[in-house]
C-alpha cells in the first residue's frame, strides 16, 4: 500500500508538500498540488483517518444532540450549524435522543472517548449539572440560558420574548387570550408558560384552562386546535402560539370553517418560519438560524484553543404582519 514518502518520490515534491496537500494547505503552488493529486490517484492511496487523529489530536467532527429531526424549530437550527459547518470544513454527527437522557449520555461520552472534538446541545434532558462533568473532555455548548457554567451557550430570552408578544396583542386591544405549547415540560416551554402566567395575574386577565393547550409542534396539530376553538362556548380573541407551522394549520383550518383571522381571532407565532412569511403571520422571531451558526463559531472557537466560556444572548423582535 501507498505511503506519503512514496507519493512525495513519484510526484517529485518533499513529504512536507505532500502533508500539506493532504490537509488543503494554501502555501502549496498549483503545479506540485497538481502533481501531488494525480499522484495520489494513480496509487489509489487512501489515508489512514485513525493515524491522522493521532497525530492532530482532533477529529473534525462535532455532535449535535436535538430530540427530533422533523421539528420546523430545530430544522432552522440546524440549517445554520450546517452552513457554519461546511464553511469551516467540519462534519457533523446528528444524534436524535427522543429526550432520552440515557442517550444524551451516549453523545457526551463519545466526547469523553474522543471519538469527537466538540458537542452542541440544542435541547435537552439532561440538568446542567449532569452535563458539567465532561466539560473535562471538550468543549460544550447549548443552545439555551444555563446560567453561569463551564460550558458555553447561546440564547435568547423566552420569558422577555414571550411577554413581548404578549403586551404586544394586549396593545391591540385583546384581552381573553389563548396559548398553544409544544412539549409542557420542556425548559423553554416552562419559561413561556410562566411569562404568559405572570402576564394574566399582572393585567388581571381572565385565565381559562381550555384555552391553554399542549402537544401542539406540527400544521395538523394547530388545525385540531382550530377545530376544538370553534367547538367552545367562549373561545379567545387572540391566540399565542410557540411554532409558526402551528400556528399556520390553525389559520388555515379557521378560515375553512369560516373564522375570520384576525377580525374573529388573531394570531400570533413565534419563530418566524417561512410559512410565516409565505401566509402572513404576525410573529416573534428568535433568530433561530442565528443561534445555530452562533453555536457553531463558539464550539469551533473553543476546539482551536479558545477556553473561557462564552454565554451570547440573541436579540428577538416582532414581525408584524396581517394575522392581529
């Protein structure tokens, strides 16, 4: 089998070249890259990955624990650490953990057993004590308020947020207001669902328990949540909800039935999807692209020596548009 001094002999280049070809080094002239390159595929050489890591000490490759895969709000996440990614020439590994913190568990310990150089946490199950330990072992992540840890993160403030969107329909003169969550017990759910109480107890709103509704995350989802709204004696005349895609079924199963959105019910969403924008709903937009490229550039900071963790709060704003 090929080895580098072989290459280096027939392409007529020292070993340096070569490694520097190898590793798309740019101080290499275009003619011994070329002659490198053509020498590799004559001799079918193929580098040993194992010894490469060896000797670098990294792997290129970061893990992304998320929950789900087919969710519109990690999508966008994702879709900025992936662009992030391949502008920094490192690979991802996609690790869908269902909130199962025994799988999560996994993932840091592939960090533990340097089978990669970093992790970002978009969301998970796990406390923030039980993930501080391996932060011995490389840099971590998370794409949610930790609070002062050894690891870094970046967020944005849901309860501000989720207020904001709140003042905002109270603004336009709504007082019995509806909320559509997605996984109760999440730790940026628990937040929402604190600032929409705070907000009720503060105004003096009324609070109707079936006006506050869970398990909502996809199109269908918000078209149940249209169908039982038309099926209640007293419905609310807004309605905040935590996913535009939700939002965005609820919308279309209304006007089916023929509820006017928003002479008959307003809506607002919240993460600013592009059918968000393709149906015009008023909406929160956290900046979720953002947040994954921003996760991305941190942990890719940290694995090339930078040590101090970094906690980076994104700023959110209302899009206003035709559904309040």
């Amino acid at each position: 089998m090929a080895n580098i001094k072989e290459i280096a002999r027939i392409a007529g280049v020292s070993v340096t070249t070569v490694s520097r070809v190898l590793n798309n080094h740019p101080y290499v002239s275009k003619d011994k890259r070329t002659a490198v390159l053509k020498t590799i595929e004559q001799l079918n050489y193929t580098r040993n990955m194992n010894a490469v890591h060896l000797i670098t000490g990294r792997t290129g490759a970061v893990a992304v624990i998320l929950p789900m895969i087919n969710s519109f709000y990690f999508s966008v996440v994702m879709d900025g650490l992936a662009q992030a990614a391949l502008m920094a020439q490192y690979r991802l590994i996609l690790c869908q953990t269902n909130y199962v913190p025994e799988e999560e568990l996994k993932v840091l310990n592939m960090l533990r057993n340097k089978e990669i150089d970093g992790v970002v946490i978009v969301s998970t199950a796990l406390k923030p004590e039980m993930i501080e330990p391996y932060c011995a072992y490389g840099p971590i992540v998370t794409c949610q308020n930790s609070g002062e840890r050894p690891y870094s993160s970046v967020y944005i403030e849901h309860y501000a947020a989720f207020r904001h969107g709140l003042d905002y329909l109270h603004s336009k003169g709504h007082r019995k207001i509806g909320y559509c969550e997605g996984r109760e017990n999440g730790s940026s759910a628990s937040i929402r669902q604190s600032a929409f109480q705070d907000f009720l107890a503060e105004k003096g709103l009324p609070f109707d328990p079936e006006w506050m509704i869970f398990d909502c995350v996809r199109e269908e989802d918000g078209a149940e949540v249209a169908r039982r709204l038309l099926d209640m004696r007293s419905r609310p005349e807004a309605m905040i909800i935590s996913g535009d895609h939700v939002a965005a079924g609820l919308i279309i199963e209304a006007r089916k039935h023929g509820l006017s959105i928003p002479e008959e019910l307003a809506v607002m969403g919240f993460d600013n999807q592009p059918i968000g924008r393709l149906l015009e709903i008023t909406t929160i937009d956290n900046q979720l692209y953002q947040m994954g490229s921003a996760a991305f550039e941190i942990v890719h900071k940290h694995i090339h020596g930078s040590s101090l963790p970094v906690t980076r709060k994104l700023e959110y704003r209302i899009i206003e548009r035709s559904t309040v």
